[in-house]
C-alpha cells in the first residue's frame, strides 16, 4: 500500500512540482501581477463574469466581504458551527456576533434550526457545502430573505453544480480558499467573487492598499508541493516510528520551513498583522495550472466516492441538477482515535474535519462566541467523524482498501 495523505499537497502532480520549482529558482516572477490578473479571469469566466479579487486567503476574502458591506458591532452574521475557526474569525473582527447553526445528517446547516436564528440584526449568512454536499441556496434566500447577504463558501466545492447552476453563483457572493487540501491549491490563497461591481470595486482597493506576501512566506508556499511530492513515498521507511520521512518532516519543522496555516493568534481570534495581502504571481501561476485541471479533480473524486458508497452502504444524495463535490467522503465511526491511528499504521493519514466545533480548541470556544451545547450534533459528530481521502493520489484499488479497513468501525 502506497503512502496516502489526506492533507499533505494531495493535489500534486509532476506537472505541478515542476512548475513550483521553476518559480522558486526565478525569484523576479514571485510577485508577477499579470499572473495574478489571469488567475482571476480564468475564475470570473468560470462563474459567469462575476467578479474575482485574488488575495491571501478565503477568511481575508469574507473579512473584506463583510466589510463591504457595511457589517459593524452590534450586527450578526450566521455561521456553521461545523467548520472551521477561521471563517469565524472575520466576523469578530470586525466586531459583529457570530450566530452558530447546528447540522443536519448531511454535515450542512439545519435548515429548520436556521429559521430560529434570523433575527432584525442579522446581517449576513456564510453558507458551507460541507465535503462538497450541496445546501440549497433558494431555501436558505427563502429563510432568511432578501435584505440578508448570502456568502457561500467554496472551501469544499469549487466547480460543482447545484440546483442547476455553478456553486456561487446564485448567492451575493462567495469566498474560494486554495489552500493545501482544498479542491484546487496555491498553497495559500483565496478569492472573493461577487457580481455587484460596487462592492468588487471596494475588496479590489482594498487589496491594492495591502501587503505583500515576505520573500520568506512565498518561498515556503512554494516548496510545499515538491517537499510533500518527495517525502510521501518514503515516509514510513524504516522501522516503526523511526522513518526517514518522520525524520525529514521534523527537520523541516525545525528549520520552519513547512510554515502554519492557522497562526497562533488566530485561535485567540487576533487578526495577524499582515491580513490581508496581495496574492504573489508565483502562487496565482500554480492556482492557473490547477485550474486547468479543476474538472479532471472532481470527477475523479465523485468517482472514489462512489467506490466509498459502495463497500460502506452510505449514500450522500443530491436533487437531480445538483452533484456532490466530495472533496472528502466523511464517514462517523464507532472509535474515532482508534481508526485514525490503524489508518496511519496501513500508511494512510485520514483526515479529521471537525473533530472539534469550529476546529478550535476548547479555550477558543468562548472568545469565538459559542457555548457548549449550543449545537449538540454538530459536537456529537465532531467525536465520531474521520474523513476518507478521494484526491487524484487515491487510485480505485487503494479508495477499495481504505473502505473495507475503516468498514468494521462505521458507526450506527
């Protein structure tokens, strides 16, 4: 069984690692803004002309969102509370309340529960399509009405079509992240698309007036796919824990050379100093030759999760003009440290999207606005929920053995 990481570059492909290496050794295109300027035009294209503002990440691009229009104190914004603390950062930050919203069976947002937390100071709503399940955006317009901005995020779910049409692209706006595991990566990176030209014209004066990525923070965004390209396949060489690839990866921490995608600050709901920023050309170049390569992803995904349906018995169904993306194909499981760990020792590093409400630890719980119990399935999941891989480095024959693996611990 080959090396399998769910979050380490799962995207790389020799194609990628030659174009990464190519930048790296030509610091001069680093900063290249007509990368940058063709990355968001290949995106605006794909989403029928809205708007697209490259910069440094999705939770920049939902700050500068919000911002734009107008949310301030006093003000809620409406979030899932199975997801991620970064998406809820921007909120406090600019000194609005998150207002969280319990899950259904299907990961997203309980659309009855949402009707009880729209209130006259609700401002805006995010809406995640968790792992790529599609959340119908007409039902949640109908809920929340029309004074309410729909964002939805396209963490999970760049290139999918709901209900008919590109995910997107039938809300006010939408933020995309590309980072490392996400459905197209530039490592770090996000978008903000909008198809009202005002607030576009706001985000985009925004990110001109901001900074640039440090010389060291490229460097290191660019050495990601082909340190993870190489060090995958020898990872678990060697006997037991002692692995030239553990080895590897500790002197690269060592050296910090591997870089943090969540800064420490933000777990305290600090802004870092140098959001937002403007997103390099060397990333936007990666961004470009992912994204030629986008359909190819999702197709290859939908087809290892029907491999997971299969052997596991558990459908994720959609409405007829509506596909899943499946970025990952989650599965609740009776022992969730338990399978996590015999994956590893079958040399298949599973993921573990939300093994804690909004990913944060229990000391951030309070200073990200939420209380314990308040979204009692989505904590019940967050014991019981691992995530199986379905990137392009997922063949038929290993998506075959991770099920069968993980299948005597599914839960219920």
């Amino acid at each position: 069984m080959k090396s399998i990481f769910i979050a380490a570059s799962p995207n790389t492909q020799i194609d990628d690692v030659l174009l990464a290496f190519r930048h790296l050794l030509n610091p001069f295109s680093w900063f290249s803004n007509n990368k940058v300027t063709a990355f968001e035009k290949k995106v605006s294209e794909m989403h029928n002309g809205y708007e697209a503002i490259a910069m440094d990440s999705a939770r920049s691009a939902f700050y500068l969102l919000l911002k734009a229009y107008g949310v301030k104190a006093g003000d809620e914004v409406i979030l899932p509370a199975f997801t991620c603390l970064v998406i809820a950062n921007p909120v406090i930050w600019l000194g609005a309340k998150p207002v969280y919203v319990d899950v259904g069976e299907d990961f997203n947002i309980d659309l009855n529960e949402l009707r009880s937390k729209v209130s006259e100071k609700t401002k805006a709503i995010l809406v995640q399509h968790t792992f790529g399940k599609p959340v119908s955006v007409s039902a949640v317009r109908e809920i929340v009405g029309q004074d309410v901005k729909i964002i939805e995020d396209l963490a999970h779910s760049l290139g999918s079509i709901f209900e008919g049409s590109l995910a997107g692209t039938k809300s006010d706006a939408a933020v995309i992240t590309f980072g490392i595991e996400k459905v197209i990566s530039t490592v770090r990176g996000g978008m903000a698309i909008t198809n009202n030209r005002d607030i576009a014209k706001i985000i985009r004066l925004e990110v001109e007036k901001s900074k640039r990525f440090s010389y060291r923070r490229v460097f290191v965004s660019l050495l990601n796919p082909i340190f993870w390209y190489f060090v995958t396949p020898f990872y678990y060489l060697g006997i037991g824990k002692a692995t030239l690839g553990r080895l590897i990866v500790l002197l690269a921490r060592m050296l910090g050379v591997l870089g943090n995608m969540i800064e420490k600050v933000e777990y305290k709901t600090v802004k870092p100093k140098w959001l937002p920023a403007k997103m390099p050309g060397a990333l936007a170049s990666l961004g470009l030759n992912q994204l030629r390569k986008l359909e190819k992803y999702n197709q290859h995904r939908r087809k290892v999760a029907a491999i997971y349906s299969k052997i596991l018995n558990i459908q994720y169904p959609t409405d007829s003009n509506s596909e899943h993306g499946y970025l990952r194909f989650p599965l609740l499981v009776e022992n969730q440290a338990k399978v996590l760990k015999l994956a590893r020792t079958k040399k298949v590093v599973l993921g573990d999207w939300y093994k804690s409400i909004l990913y944060a630890p229990k000391s951030s719980l309070p200073l990200l606005g939420y209380t314990e119990g308040e979204a009692a399935k989505a904590e019940l999941f967050a014991n019981h929920i691992v995530n199986l891989p379905t990137a392009i480095n997922v063949d038929e024959k290993s998506a075959e053995f991770i099920a069968r693996l993980v299948k005597p611990y599914k839960w219920k």
